[in-house]
C-alpha cells in the first residue's frame, strides 16, 4: 500500500500540533484529516474511515479516552489503528487508553522526524494483502474469540490480558512459523519505550502455563512459533 492510499486522521484541540502533524505527515505523501475535538473526530472517522487515527487525551466536549471507545464500537472502524498523544508523565492517560482499545501512544513533545517514524512502524501493522480478519477463528483444540478477547483451550474457556491474546493471536495466526523478536515486538508491543526483550519471555511463559507447553517452540536467537 502505498503511502497517498493511506488515510489518517489527528484529533487534538491544539491548532498548532494540528498544522505541525498535519504538515510533517503531509509531506510523507500521507492523506490527512484534522479534528479539534473528540466529537468531530469521531464522526470524521466514520466519514472518512482511516486508516490511523492519532488522537489526543485530553480535549473538550468529548476526550480522547471517551473517542476511541465510540469509535472501536463503531462498524468497520474496529480494526482501526488508533494511537495516542500524552504529556511525557501521563501514565494514567496511557493505562486507560490502551483499556479504551487505543493500540499505541505517543509521547510529546516529539520531534518530526521521530513522530514520522512512529507513524511509519504503526502503520507497518496494515497488510499489503489486507483480508477481511475473522473474529473466530479455531487452530486445533483451541477457539479464539477476536471480538470478545477470550479463548476456549479444549472446552475450558479463559479470558487472557490484552497483550497475551494478542500474542497468542499472531503466533496461531500461522501455526509452525517461526516469528522472529523484533516482529513480536513490532506487531504486539509497537515502539512501547517501557518494553525490553525479556517482555516476550514473560508473557510466552504465562501463556505456556494457561495454554500448554507443548504448543510454544523456542527457537534459541531467533524468536518463537506455535505449535499444534
């Protein structure tokens, strides 16, 4: 996909950050809509459908928190890349946003160049052969609910932590292949600055008490796969 077929979308009541965004993004080939206020980004969003959404936390009328669940219960917005800008120190912002459903945070002041860059990992997210993303799917003994972030592991049903279930879900999403670090990092954590590689670990061995052993293979240097 390339970069002017990709829609986003800021929502931020600065008319500064606004124009900075818009411009540096714009200058990347990217479309861009604006919004000051998490009512008009909203319904921007479901207008526009794009395909990232860069949203602030703190807002008039309606906030960044309250925008991202209207807009991940909205049809064909779920899948929706959303990402938040937070004042350095906001770690309550960023704790209920990814709660709210957002995928990602941003933490400013942010130089351009740095901000571009994000932009572009977020969106390494999207496939190039996009497919329609099934909200349950069965890989052996084990049914998982994309929708509702749970799982049945031979009939006994289980709610996992946001992070594991996604994880889960990109190990299952192609049984015995082998997904290197840097990918799991990438595709579950994004640039989260609080993640080291031990992360990977520790979750791949809560999910190996939950799930089983024998269905995760470590693969020593290189990452991890998913086994049946």
């Amino acid at each position: 996909m390339k970069n002017k077929d990709i829609k986003i979308l800021l929502v931020d009541d600065e008319p500064d950050i606004l124009e900075i965004i818009s411009y540096n993004l714009s200058s990347e080939g990217y479309e861009v809509y604006t919004a000051k206020n998490g009512i008009e980004g909203v319904a921007k969003a479901k207008k526009k459908s794009p395909h990232l959404i860069i949203m602030d936390v703190m807002m008039p009328e309606m906030d960044g928190i309250e925008a991202c669940e209207v807009i991940r219960n909205t049809p064909g917005l779920d899948h929706t890349i959303i990402t938040f800008l937070t004042a350095r120190g906001e770690d309550y912002s960023q704790v209920a946003g990814f709660d709210a459903g957002a995928d990602d945070y941003i933490t400013k002041p942010i130089k351009p160049k740095v901000l571009v860059s994000k932009v572009k990992a977020l969106l390494r997210r999207l496939k190039e052969d996009k497919k329609e993303i099934e909200d349950i799917v069965k890989v052996g003994d084990i049914v998982i609910n994309r929708e509702e972030y749970k799982i049945v592991n031979d009939g006994e049903e289980m709610v996992l932590p946001r992070k594991e279930f996604e994880l889960l879900s990109l190990l299952t999403s192609k049984p015995n292949k082998v997904f290197k670090r840097e990918v799991i990092l990438d595709k579950v954590w994004g640039n989260e600055v609080v993640v080291g590689g031990r992360t990977i670990d520790v979750h791949i061995r809560k999910l190996r008490e939950k799930i089983g052993d024998h269905h995760f293979k470590t693969v020593k240097g290189v990452g991890y796969k998913f086994v049946l």
